[in-house]
C-alpha cells in the first residue's frame, strides 16, 4: 500500500497526449537503432556485405558502430524508466568507452586493437585510410550520444545534454543532405571522416529518440504541451527540416534531368517554398485559432464564476488529467483544512486515506474515461489526520475538440447525514410494534359481587398462572401505584351516555417485572343507571409502549440536525417529523405526525413521484432522488431525498426519509460547468488575436517578399543588388514571429529569471512597437516561478493596453521590493479611462489582471481618468517558503 503522501506512478490517462505520442515515438526509433546496430553485426558475422554497407559503392558501417549502435538503442529505450537507470548507465558508458578508445588511436596514432576484438577480418577495401576503424566524425557523435544517454535524468546537466544531441543531430542532418544532394564534402570531410549513410541515419534516429523519450524536459516540454508554443512548434519543426530538404532535393533533381535551367530550378525552389509555408501559416493559424477560443471561453467562465464557486459550502476541486490539483475553493478550506496555496500542485491523491488510495484511483480513471460518478460516498483525510466522510459527485473537463483536460469534483460533508442514517438503522427496533394477535384475553366484572372472571389466554400474557376469579381490589394491588388514579378515573367516567372507555397502565408481576396493559371495556347499567357489569378485552401493548419511548427517544435525537428527516408507515402516514422539516414547510406537527402523504405533499407530486419510489423502498431498496420544491419562505430549491427502508417484526413497515438542500450545490455543478465553457471561449478569442496577427501582418508581408521574389525572376540583374533587402525583411519576418512566440510563452523567464526576463520582453516590446518603454528594479532576491509568470502576464496586458489606448510613445515600468513584497508599477500620462466603466465592459483585459493578481494572494490598484494618465500598482508576497525549498534543490 502507497504512503498517502506518495504521488501515484503517473499512469497512460495522466500523461498529456502529445507526450505520450512523443514517448512512443522515441521507443519505436530507439528499437530501430537497436535493430539496425543488430542487422549490421549480422552482416559482419556471417559475411554479408550487403548488409555493413548498403551499395559496394557507399561506406560500409563498422563493426565498433554497430555495437555502439545496439547499446545506445538499448539505453535510450529504457530512457523513460528511472527505475532501470543503472542499467541504461552501464550501457551509455559503453558507447562513451568505445568511441573515446577509438578517438585516443586516432589521436595517439596508435592502434589498441580494438577494432578486431569481436571479428578478425574487418580490414575490407573502404572508402576510409582505416578500413576497420569508426570515423572520426562518428566516434565523436557516438562519444556525445554516450555522455548524454549515460547522464540522462540528471536535472543539473540537461543543457548540457541536449548541446552534446543537438550537435549529433546537426552532423548527422548535414551527412544525410550530403548523400542526398551528393555533396561528399558534408560526410567525407578528409580521408578519416567517410560516414555511411545508414551511419548518418542511425544518429538520427538516435538523436530523436533521446529528445522524445523525455517530453517533460527543455524545449521539448513546450513541443509537448497543449498550447499554442506548442502547436507551432510541433508543426514548424518537421517542415523546417524536411520540406526544405524535399525542395532542394526534387530541384536538384529536375536540373539534372535537364527538365529546367538553374534560374528557373531557384524560381521553383522560392515559389514551392511560398506554397508550403503559406499551407503551414494557414493550417497553424486554424489550429491556434481553435485553441484561442478555447482559452478565452474558459477563461472568462472561470473569472465570471470564480465567486458562486468561492462562496459554495461544498468543496470545489478542479484537477488537471493527470490528477494534479489546479483549483480549490474555500469550501476545500474550510472543509480539508488546507489552503488553496497548499493543496494546489499536489496529485489529488494526498486527501485519501491509507486504505482508500486504490479505490481513488480507479475513481478518477472512471472519471477520465469519460463517465460521470454521482453521489459517491467515502471517506477523505483533513489535514489534521482526521477522517471525513464525504459524498462527491465528479465528472470529466471536456474541451472545444473533445479531449479530456481535467476533473472537476464538488464534495460534500456528510457526517451528519451518516449520523441520522446509522441513528435510523440502529433504531430499527425503536420503531416496531409488536403484533397484537395471541396477546389479549377477555375479562367480565360483576359489579355487584365485586367478582372479576379473565379467559385463559391471560396466563400467556402475564407469564404466571393465576386464579382466574378475584375481587376487584386484589386486582386493583396489581397496577402500578402511579397508574392507580387514571385506572380509577376511567371506570368513574363509565357512564349510560358514554358505556366505552379504554385505559392504559403497568400490572407488577410477582419477579418485579412490569407489563403495559390496554384495558378496552364497555360497561352495563340498569334502569336506575347504575352499573352493574363490564366487559371487555385486556391487551399487552409493553413493546408498544417500550417503542414508543424509544421513538421520542429518537425524535430527540434528530430533532436538532440540520437535514428534514421524518418516517413513514406502509400507509404512508408520517410517524416523525423533525424540527427542521416543519420549518423548512411553515407546519406544525399535528399538521404532519399522524396525516397521510398525499394530505401534507402535493397530490400530484404525490402520485407520479413519491408513492412510486416508497413502494420501491418498502420493497427493500434504498432510494435517492431529485426534485425541485417550492418552500414559502426560500422559493424553489433542489433537493435530494433519500429513502431507507426499516425491519419491522413482519418485515419492512418503515421507511426513513431525508431531505437535504442540494441548490448550492447544483448551482456551484452548474458555474462549474459554466466556467468550463467559458475558459474554452477564451481560449478561441486568445487564438483569433494570434491568427489574425499571423494572417494580417505576418502573411501579408511574406506574400511581398514573394512578390518581390517573383520580381527578381524577371530581372535577374537586380539580384545582387536586392539580396540585402530581402535577405532583412526575411530577418524581420523571423524576429516578429520569435517575438509573437515570446509573447505566447516567454522562455526567457525561466533561463534568465523573472526580473532579467520582464526587462529583455519590456525591452523587445518598445522596439517593436516604436514605444520608450523605461524598466528599472531594485529587486535583490530571486522571484519563483509561480509569483513571476503572474506578474509577467499582467506586464503584458498593461503594456498591450497602454500601447492600444494611452496614445503616449513613453511607458514607465518599476518593479520594486519592500518589506518581503514585491511591487509592480506601471504608468503613463496618456488618455487615461473610466475604470468603473471599463471594468463594466466586455473586454477581459482588467478581469485578467485581477484574477491572476488574486492567485497569487496579491493586490492591485488602477488608477487612471479620462486625460489623467493611467497608474497600475500590484503587490504581490516574495513566497520566500518556495523559494528557499528551490534553492535547496
């Protein structure tokens, strides 16, 4: 069993798509150079050329790079298990001690053998001065390749790795476009550097398979991720590298064949190379587009809902799709003990108690199989150690394209109820009556000679055999003193007008026992209205009474909860109704205890809902369901009614029903939901903006460069002369789209630190947008993560703002540290604007600010009048908790 505290191994529903897709791919590259190295060493041992060197013409792959190749696919496909780390160690020192050994003879000119150590006869006629021995080029790849495999995992040396990769990448692109091209200088750069193809291919390979086996670390974590960076790098990448290979390739081709000349073959190149980017601008702006919308739907749900769901008494728990918490109300505070700022980042694992991690597993794998769990009662951890039990209703986060993105789950304490519900179930006996039939016996008193005659059946009902004739008085010692007067009182009111009568009181047996008797008599009179005999029946009613007892006992009992709780015999009559129910209805209690159903609920209500659930409780099921009441005081409300069946001595003959108020809970399902929708509406509306830059900046001017490309065809004179211009307004066209990615996701934050990367992107802003834009900080520690990429956000949204609106080309930014906080302040003297009115609006800018201001637990100020200038001040806490954790990683 896993320590509570111990976040689960992360499972195929918790990893983001396109990471496992990037995890795949790596394990199947990783089988193919394995596969490879082990196809080549099977040529060398059983003497088959075709498959160390492809074509007799091309070099042959030797037999040192084969095995290096088989241990470094090993290595790399256990790159994604950490628990084989030793192993994947020893194999990536391998690769680094063969091709070190191999660079050493080169260096040295030495020859330590190790060419021949697995097979003799490797010296074959080569296009290499050591017909045995690895290139010199391909021993310093593999070398690399070694060292990154073998530190793989270690945080401290990723950049490292990834140079030592993205240097074997670029060699072994360079070797592949020289056999394409037949350039032989880009893969035989002197006599010792001849790289086989399949070589070049197996580095590759190999070199991918490294960075996709990873998808959490460096920039291939921004590849991974669902968002907009993302996306462009996803689809930009590939078609850098291979389209413009492919386009190159087929105008070499086409020249060669003599099917064009060489200014038409660069005619062709510029134009198909116009066609494939513009397909690509298109298909990513689409895609972003999509992704815009999404965000800003969600977005301004979030931010529209964000109070309902604060002020809900359930707890809201919004989770990511691998568990991980992102949202926590302050019913999850009041409710767990944990603040938003504790529980946010941990795998929602950590609320489970120690026997209930398994269950709450599958529960949220249900949950992101796409089903809903309603209701679902269990128990959860507080922070204290303490147990809750808890009914949580959870369902999954679907986006815009159906994907599943997160959880969101709203729990509800339900102590009280399992109380009332335990109460019911142990009281089971306190509501039954006992059968009556076979405990009675009759009786007759002659008055007149004072001589009282019982049946037989009395014996059974007192448990002792007595004279079945005796006076009145020796019947009269046998009831309890205390019931003495009221037996008395009764026979007195006997009367010709009234003959019937009916008493209850307590006989003492002999052993000291006490039975409850029911006396039921009618009494005759003569002409002169004297009585002169009475009959009737005597019936053991003790359980009765004992029941009785017991259910005031239980009427005290649920008197004082909060939850509308009352029984129901199988004649539908209300036996109990506590305090609260007859609140919640503006009743009194002879209004309900002892009426039947229909006479208290409405009779339609009644017939099509209730009598047809209560039968299936009486059937012995339990019962829930919802309906919406109509209370005079609150209005309509939902609720949920919960029907519990009750044993009885001839079976179930009760049934407990509660009534709990679910409408702020159904209200808080429902801004869930809301919010939902609206994240991905902002998302989409984040998208257009990135589309129509794309689209009406971006595109439009590389249609001019083409244009201008065109131009150049008809005038190839103008070549020389125009190459600088265009070769700078390419050089623009890239620095815009470097920026636009910068304002998607600024790197610069996490390689440069919070406050050098707010001054580079303050800095890249007013040249781009022709602004003085003036940073200065006094800031001295080191701001995380989590307080700086708010603070950056709402930077941008206030520079963005300023630029649109202020009509000022002067901006002034201060980022200032003061008693353990940190201060944002910018300003201008521009326009200025009716905050009031602004905040008003549709426009999501100020509501942004606000909302990621406030998830930092920070503040913000703005001040700004129509001509006055604009002043936005933020202040925010240092978090030196989370920043002295890091520092100690």
């Amino acid at each position: 069993m896993r320590s509570p505290n111990v976040q689960p191994e992360p499972q195929t529903v918790g990893i983001p798509r396109f990471a496992l897709r990037f995890r795949q791919a790596s394990q199947v590259m990783s089988f193919l150079v394995a596969a490879l190295g082990l196809v080549v060493l099977s040529g060398w041992a059983f003497n088959v050329p075709t498959l160390t060197n492809i074509r007799p013409t091309l070099q042959s792959m030797k037999v040192n790079t084969a095995l290096s190749f088989l241990c470094l696919g090993a290595g790399l496909w256990l790159a994604q298990n950490d628990k084989r780390q030793r192993s994947r160690r020893i194999l990536g020192l391998s690769v680094v001690v063969i091709a070190g050994l191999t660079l050493a003879e080169y260096a040295f000119h030495i020859n330590l053998g190790i060419d021949q150590i697995l097979f003799r006869n490797t010296h074959i006629p080569s296009l290499s001065a050591y017909p045995g021995r690895m290139a010199i080029a391909t021993a310093t790849c593999l070398l690399l390749l070694g060292l990154a495999v073998t530190f793989l995992g270690r945080k401290k040396a990723i950049a490292l790795q990834h140079t030592f990769v993205v240097s074997c990448l670029a060699f072994s692109v360079v070797a592949l476009c020289g056999y394409l091209y037949g350039a032989k200088s880009l893969y035989s750069i002197t006599s010792f550097s001849t790289v086989g193809v399949h070589t070049a291919a197996g580095l590759f390979a190999a070199s991918l398979a490294y960075f996709l086996a990873r998808p959490d670390e460096g920039i291939v974590s921004v590849a991974a991720s669902d968002t907009n960076s993302g996306l462009l790098l996803r689809t930009l990448f590939p078609a850098i590298i291979v389209v413009n290979i492919l386009i190159g390739w087929l105008r070499l081709e086409g020249q060669r064949a003599n099917l064009y000349d060489a200014p038409f073959g660069v005619a062709l190149l510029v134009l198909v190379s116009i066609g494939c980017l513009t397909a690509l601008t298109v298909l990513v702006a689409r895609s972003m587009h999509r992704l815009e919308s999404e965000h800003s739907r969600g977005e301004a749900a979030r931010i529209r809902s964000a109070a309902i769901v604060e002020s809900s008494d359930d707890a809201i728990i919004g989770t990511d799709s691998s568990g991980t918490v992102t949202d926590w109300n302050k019913g999850a505070e009041r409710l767990f003990g944990y603040l938003a700022s504790e529980a946010i980042g941990k795998n929602i694992s950590f609320l489970a108690a120690a026997d209930q991690l398994d269950q709450a597993q599958r529960i949220f794998e249900k949950v992101t199989s796409r089903d809903v769990v309603r209701h679902h009662e269990t128990v959860r951890r507080r922070k204290d150690g303490t147990q809750v039990e808890i009914s949580l209703t959870a369902s999954p986060i679907v986006d815009a394209e159906g994907r599943i993105v997160g959880v969101s789950g709203i729990t509800r304490d339900i102590t009280a109820q399992k109380g009332a519900e335990d109460a019911l179930r142990l009281s089971e006996e306190r509501f039954r009556l006992a059968a009556q039939a076979g405990k009675m016996y009759a009786y007759e008193w002659d008055v007149t000679t004072d001589v009282l005659v019982r049946s037989s059946e009395y014996v059974k009902i007192l448990g002792v055999a007595e004279p079945q004739h005796f006076t009145r008085q020796q019947f009269m010692d046998k009831i309890h003193p205390d019931d003495r007067p009221r037996f008395i009182a009764a026979i007195a009111g006997l009367t010709p007008c009234k003959p019937t009568g009916e008493v209850t009181y307590r006989v003492l047996l002999p052993a000291g026992a006490v039975v409850w008797l029911k006396n039921s008599g009618r009494a005759f009179f003569d002409g002169e209205g004297r009585m002169v005999r009475v009959i009737g029946m005597v019936a053991d009613v003790t359980d009765h009474k004992l029941s009785e007892e017991k259910l005031r006992e239980y009427e005290k009992a649920v008197e004082g909860l909060e939850e509308m709780i009352v029984v129901v015999d199988r004649e539908y009559r209300y036996l109990v109704a506590n305090r609260k129910f007859l609140s919640m209805r503006h009743l009194a209690r002879e209004q309900v205890v002892g009426r039947f159903a229909h006479e208290v609920v409405n009779r339609g209500a009644y017939e099509a809902i209730v009598k047809e659930r209560l039968d299936e409780c009486f059937r012995g099921n339990a019962v829930r369901y919802e309906m919406k009441y109509t209370y005079p005081e609150i209005g309509e409300r939902d609720i949920l009614i919960s029907y519990f069946p009750i044993e009885g001595v001839n079976g179930i003959d009760r049934a407990a029903c509660i009534f709990q108020d679910i409408t702020e809970r159904k209200q808080a399902e429902e801004a869930l939901a809301n919010m939902t929708r609206k994240l991905i509406d902002a998302q989409e509306q984040e998208r257009a903006r990135i589309a129509r830059e794309l689209h009406d900046d971006i595109n439009q001017r590389l249609a001019m460069l083409g244009f201008e490309l065109e131009q150049l065809k008809e005038n190839p004179s103008e070549i020389e002369s125009r190459v600088e211009e265009l070769r700078k307004q390419t050089a623009e066209i890239s620095n815009d789209v470097e920026a636009l990615s910068h304002d998607l996701h600024s790197s610069k934050l996490e390689y440069l630190g919070v406050v050098a990367g707010m001054k580079s992107w303050c800095k890249e802003f007013g040249e781009r947008r022709k602004m003085d834009v003036d940073f200065s900080s006094d800031v001295r520690s080191v701001l995380s993560l989590d307080v700086g990429r708010p603070l950056f956000r709402v930077l941008q949204e206030a520079l963005y703002n300023a630029f649109k609106h202020s009509g000022v080309k002067r901006i002034e930014v201060l980022l200032r540290e003061e008693a353990g906080e940190i201060h944002l302040i910018v300003s201008d003297s521009g326009k200025g604007f009716d905050v009031e009115a602004a905040s008003q609006g549709k426009g999501l800018g100020l509501t942004s600010m606000r909302e990621r201001v406030r998830l930092v637990n920070g503040t913000i100020s703005i001040e700004s009048k129509p001509m006055g200038g604009t002043t936005i001040h933020v202040r925010a806490a240092l978090g030196s908790e989370k920043l002295s954790e890091r520092a100690v990683d």
